[in-house]
C-alpha cells in the first residue's frame, strides 16, 4: 500500500499552484491520502477560500490519480479545517520561495 501512496504523491507533485512556483504537496495543500484497495480518497485544503482554482485544482488532483494503473477511483475532499497557513509548507518549499 505504501508504494501506490507513494505513487499518489509523486503524481501530485506535478501539480503546481499557478500563484506560486511550487507544487502542491510540497506547499501543504495535502493533508491526507488514504487508499483501499483500488480506492482513494484524498483530503487537501486551498491556500484560501477565494482561491482561483478552487474549481479546478481538486479536479486536476484527480484526474491525474486517475491516471495511475492500481487506482479505480479517486475522491478529492476539500476542507478548511485546519486553514492552510505558511507552516503546512515543507521545509523544502519556505526554502525555495526564500522564507528560511
């Protein structure tokens, strides 16, 4: 199971946040991938409410899952809850954008 997550992962890291050079995951839009067999669910935030992708962002989440050979389905979760904020940044990123 570890190995398709990480293929999840690896996949959404193509994705970028078209007001910030960064991918996705990195910037902490991720918040959770669960997978049951061939099922997944994917939990993640926006960087705010009125974000201007919020339409299409989840569905290029998941279309690009989908994409993958061992998923069958894919549900994307938007939530609020916790607000993203600069912390859910990796290290990697905050470094990048010149935050450390």
């Amino acid at each position: 199971m570890e190995e398709i997550v990480e293929k999840i992962i690896s996949v959404i890291k193509t994705i970028y946040d078209p007001e910030i050079p960064v991918n996705i995951y990195e910037l902490g839009l991720i918040y959770d991938v669960s997978i049951i067999e061939k099922d997944v669910r994917i939990s993640m935030t926006l960087t705010s409410p009125n974000c201007p992708v919020a339409e299409s962002l989840p569905n290029e989440v998941k279309e690009k899952v989908l994409t993958l050979d061992e998923v069958d389905t894919c549900l994307v979760l938007i939530t609020f809850d916790p607000p993203w904020t600069t912390e859910n940044m990796s290290d990697e990123c905050k470094l990048e954008l010149g935050m450390l």
